[in-house]
C-alpha cells in the first residue's frame, strides 16, 4: 500500500479536519462580527418637521433659558433635530427614527379655550391645560412667564411631561394663572 491512500488512521477525501473547523470559527465569527455592527448601529435620523405656530414670545428670555436648560432624553425619547426652517423656541423629541415626535414650543398666545373656570393638572408644581385631539393631545404651561405648549403623540406616556414639568419648575418661575374670559 502506497502511502498517498492511505493516512494514518485510514484514507483521507478531503482537506485536514483542523482546516474545515477553522474555517468553520473564521465563517461563525464574521457573521458574530456583522451582527453586532448591525445591532450597536444607530438607525439613520432625519428632521423632525415642526409646524410654525404664532409664537410672539419665543424670542423671550424666559423661553431662551428654558430651551437651554431642555434635556436631551424624555424617558423613552431622544432629542431630535428639527427640520429647516425651525420656528424660535421649538424643540422635538422621537422615541425611534420614523415615530410620531414630542414637540415643544415656548412663547404662544395664551390658549383661546384656556378661559375661567378651565380644569388644570399639576404635574410637578406646573399647571397644565390639556386640549385632547384625537391622535396627540397638547398641553399648556399656563402659570410661567410664557406659555409653553407639549404636544404629545397619543401612546407616549406620561414621562415626557412630568421631565419637561421639572425642567419648567426649575428654569421659569411660577406667576399667577390668567385664563381669559368666559365667552
């Protein structure tokens, strides 16, 4: 018997078992690599479009030193980058790139439904008007030197509201509420 047949615990027909099982780990640890890159990969974010509204006040220095105290999380929601042209005094939030946005605006006309008599929350020492829309609901800081609206898509929770509270109680200070009249 010739020695090319044969090896030494019998015949061979094919590569060595020491190559297949380190191409075997070469293979597992590329795809091991390509996962992981994938998972850490920060999803592509685009701006968030924010609507311009008559905000009169937002060139104010109270809505200047809020939008410079405003966090850059809100539980489940990053700081977003607001799309071009950004209105004064505006901020967004988004919980995943494509979602529906927290949106901030400071320095608006005082609500027209915020008359006498209107039921207000207090969330963390701010008194807050709600006007409820079908998929997002608004809130209005009614008792600070500016009003400050929250809009809030309809499964977002109540962190964002009671972080922005905190924010507003520490930056603004707190005045006498001044609904309008009953009309």
């Amino acid at each position: 018997m010739g020695s090319d047949s044969l090896g030494v615990d019998g015949p061979t027909d094919g590569p060595p078992r020491a190559v297949f099982i380190a191409a075997v780990v070469v293979a597992v640890a590329a795809v091991g690599t390509v996962l992981a890159i994938a998972a850490t990969r920060e999803p592509t974010r685009t701006p968030v479009p924010i609507a311009a509204v008559p905000a009169p006040a937002a060139g104010d220095s109270s809505c200047t030193a809020l939008m410079k105290a405003l966090p850059e999380q809100l539980g489940d929601y990053r700081r977003a980058a607001a799309a071009e042209p950004v209105p004064q005094g505006a901020a967004a939030w988004q919980a995943d790139p494509g979602t529906d946005p927290v949106v901030l605006r400071c320095g608006l006309d005082r609500p027209t439904d915020f008359v006498v008599g209107t039921p207000l929350q207090m969330v963390d020492e701010v008194s807050w008007f709600r006007v409820a829309e079908s998929d997002w609901t608004t809130w209005f800081a009614v008792d600070r030197p500016v009003y400050i609206a929250l809009t809030l898509p309809r499964d977002s929770g109540p962190t964002p509201i009671q972080a922005l509270s905190d924010v507003i109680a520490k930056t603004l200070p707190a005045r006498p509420i001044a609904p309008g009249p009953v009309q």
